[in-house]
C-alpha cells in the first residue's frame, strides 16, 4: 500500500513538474498577413504577464512564444490576439475588433499574401 501512494505521488510530482514549465515554448497558427499584424500581434502577445518571448512568421502564419506556465497559458495569449483582430484556430476575432485592424491587414477578404507591398 505505502509503495502505491509512493508511486502515485512520484507520478503526480512528474505530471506537475511537465505541466508548469518556466520557458515553455509554443507554436500556433494567427492569421495576419504583414509586418504590421506581424507587429500588432506580437505585441497583443508580449502584453501577456509571463509571455517572454513572441515572434509571428508572415509566410507561415505561425506565433512562436516563450511563456512561463505559471503566470500564463496559452488561451491567455489567444485571447489577448484576438483581442486586437487576428483569428486564431480556437478563438475568433469579434467583428468589432477584426474591423479594428488596418485596411490592408483585412486578411479575411483576401488571403494572398502581400506581405510584401506593405
Ligand atoms: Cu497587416
């Protein structure tokens, strides 16, 4: 009995150990189309208390960040970006905020990726 709470504990400290980690890297997909959304994002990013890093990839469309797990999640982050505009896959933008984003940054109408024009 006593080696099964021993087992249990060691697995709960392991599972907790994993699950909060200080520099934890993440990636996922914001749509956005130039340096602009490139910066309105990583900025909406950056603003996150634990995010320490934040870098969104035109081309790809992919944010990469660095946040402490303790201070911040994920949703947290996603929250924050479609809070300035950009869809995220599990969150959308409210028109309101969507409509908020500069004219050529209107990446729901045209998916084409001007990112050089700009
Ligand atoms: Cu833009």
């Amino acid at each position: 009995m006593k080696k099964i709470v021993l087992i249990t504990c060691m697995a709960l400290f392991t599972m907790v150990a994993f699950a909060q980690e200080k520099n934890k890297n993440m990636k996922f997909d914001v749509n956005g189309k130039c340096g602009m959304c490139k910066e309105r994002i990583e900025k909406a990013a950056l603003g996150v208390k634990g995010v320490k890093f934040a870098s969104w990839d035109i081309p790809s469309h992919q944010l990469s960040v660095i946040m402490d797990e303790r201070k911040t999640d994920a949703m947290k982050i996603k929250t924050a970006i479609v809070a300035v505009g950009h869809d995220t896959k599990e969150l959308k933008a409210t028109e309101e905020a969507y409509n908020s984003v500069h004219p050529c940054c209107k990446y729901r109408e045209d998916n084409s990726d001007d990112g050089m024009n700009h």
